[in-house]
C-alpha cells in the first residue's frame, strides 16, 4: 500500500544558513538586503524578518563554516504535525525532534528529520505572530524559493514529491528540476551537481517596480548584481544574484508564474541563453556566480563539513 506525503505544506517559512562570518552576514542583511532583526543571541545566531506575516524568513547560525543549516515549511495545525511525525515513522524515519513544541525564537508546534542528502527539514505550526509592517519600502516580503545542489536529481525529486508532497512544475533539461507546495511556481529546486550544497536563497520583492528599486538601494551600498537583472523561462520570474558577506548567494525576485493546479502541465525546458533570461538583459552568469552557487560539500548541519583543498 502506498504512503501518503507527510502532510499538506503550504509555504516556504523559513531558511536558517550557517556561517562563520555571523557579524557581518547579520549587517548585510538587516542593512542592505532590508530585512529586520528580531532576535539575536550576540555571537550565536539572528532572526530576521520580510514585510510579510512570518516571525522570521532568515535564521543565521555561527559556524566554523558555510551551509544549509534548516528549511522549515509551514503546515496550518499541530494535528497536521502529529499525523506527518506517523507518517514519517511508518517510512521507517524517525523524527529528530517532535512532534512536539519548538524550542526556538518563535516558538511553534513541529517536528524535524532530515533528507536523504542530510538536509534538515522541519515542518511547523502556530508560530507567533508579528505586528504588520508596510510594504511601500523595496524590501523583501520573504522567502520564496531556495534551489538546492544535489547528486542525484532524480532521487531528490522523488523524496520530495513522494514525502514531502510537491509537486513538479517544470524541469530545466535533466539539470534543474522545479517543485511547488502551493500556487508559486517553486518552492524548492533541485540542481544536478558534483555535491550536496546550497545554490541559493531567493526572496520575494513585493512588484517589479519594487524589485528595481532594491537594486538601486543594494547600488548606492556598493553592491552590484552578479548575474541579473533578468527574467527567467521556468518560473517566468525576474532575478538578480548577489553574494552576501559568506559567499552564499542570495536573490531578489517578484512575479513568480502562478500555477493553477488542475490546469498546469509540467514542462522541459531547453536551457539556452533565450529561455534563462527572456529580457536579454543578463548575459551569462559570471564564472564567480557559478562558483558561489556551486558551493562547497556540505554534508548538513548534524555533520562536521569535510576539508575541501584548493
């Protein structure tokens, strides 16, 4: 008999990134990036937050090195996290933590487990809420996407659509494969690569107009796109990529295709130059953006990173 998918995700909550540079990283954000600060434990870790409703879309962690330190998916009640946690067991996964309240800024009820790749996913609900902040400002709303590397595309995609219940929305050749939990065209993306690591974060401008004003706020701080602006085939997105103080890349975007569920039909996208910026306006991604989105191995949170040689 078939297992069900854990439960009904409904959006992309939150990224948690490990560097060593937490200082640093936690300025750039809050003072060019635009999002605001919540919570700080000094020398340890930061919340921030978008103009949107979550208590935090951005958890950085200090470490003795770069990664993906936890992707979090909101569900809407405890029930749900209660009944994924069986569902999980009846996988033969055991939770790491929960189903159970969530110690951490923010609270909530939830459990975690990790990928195959060792991710560490959690899924959580009746996280505190937050006071409303406008949306006139060119700052980010949220988290959006993150795209991820991995090794083997075709087992990711299975994992994730099998347990995690997304849904395929469109692969780019056999390179990039793109899965939604709701009407975003993605949630999450999978990358073919050499290893296991973050390629990067995306976060939501409110319009393009919004979207090119964050550009021209991140220009008089000095910081110029790496690849962008442009707009994406898959996805029908604007982009622009940057890298922040640790080296991992992090994106503006607005205006992500919206899929209706009974309507759409996934596609194969060829990946040329055309079809990865419909505008014309990006040229190629420069050999130091592929670098930062390559990454470095990166094992997961729950182990030590291996040396990498130059």
């Amino acid at each position: 008999m078939p297992h069900e998918p854990l439960a009904r995700l409904r959006a992309l909550r939150a990224v948690e990134l490990l560097t060593p540079a937490l200082t640093e990283a936690t300025d750039f954000y809050r003072e060019v990036w635009g999002l605001e600060v919540v919570a700080t434990e000094p020398g340890t870790a930061g919340w921030l937050r978008g103009t949107g409703a979550e208590h935090h879309v951005l958890g950085l962690a200090r470490a003795d090195h770069t990664g993906l330190g936890k992707i979090s998916f909101a569900v809407v009640t405890p029930a749900e996290i209660d009944e994924a946690a069986r569902r999980l067991l009846a996988r033969g996964i055991t939770p790491l933590h929960g189903p159970g309240p969530l110690d951490q800024i923010g609270g909530g009820y939830g459990l975690r487990f990790t990928d195959p790749e060792g991710r560490l996913l959690e899924l959580s609900a009746h996280v505190e809420a937050v006071a409303p902040r406008g949306r006139d400002a060119a700052v980010p709303v949220g988290v959006t996407h993150t795209v991820l590397n991995t090794t083997d595309i075709d087992a990711a995609v299975a994992f994730y659509t099998d347990v995690l219940g997304l849904r395929v929305s469109d692969w780019s050749e056999h390179q990039m494969a793109f899965l939604r939990c709701n009407a975003d065209h993605h949630c999450i993306a999978f990358n073919q690569a050499e290893w296991t690591s973050l390629n990067h974060v995306a976060y939501e401008m409110t319009s393009v107009d919004h979207f090119m004003r964050g550009l021209g706020r991140l220009r008089h701080h000095g910081v110029v796109p790496q690849w962008g602006p442009g707009r994406h085939g898959p996805g029908d997105n604007t982009f622009a990529y940057f890298a922040d103080p640790s080296g991992l890349v992090c994106e503006y975007t607005s205006e992500v295709a919206q899929i209706v569920e009974d309507a759409w039909i996934a596609r194969v996208w060829r990946r040329t130059p055309e079809l990865s910026d419909l505008w014309g306006t990006a040229g190629p991604p420069s050999t130091e953006i592929r670098r930062h989105m390559a990454g470095t191995p990166d094992p997961g949170p729950l182990t030590t990173a291996p040396e990498v040689t130059a």
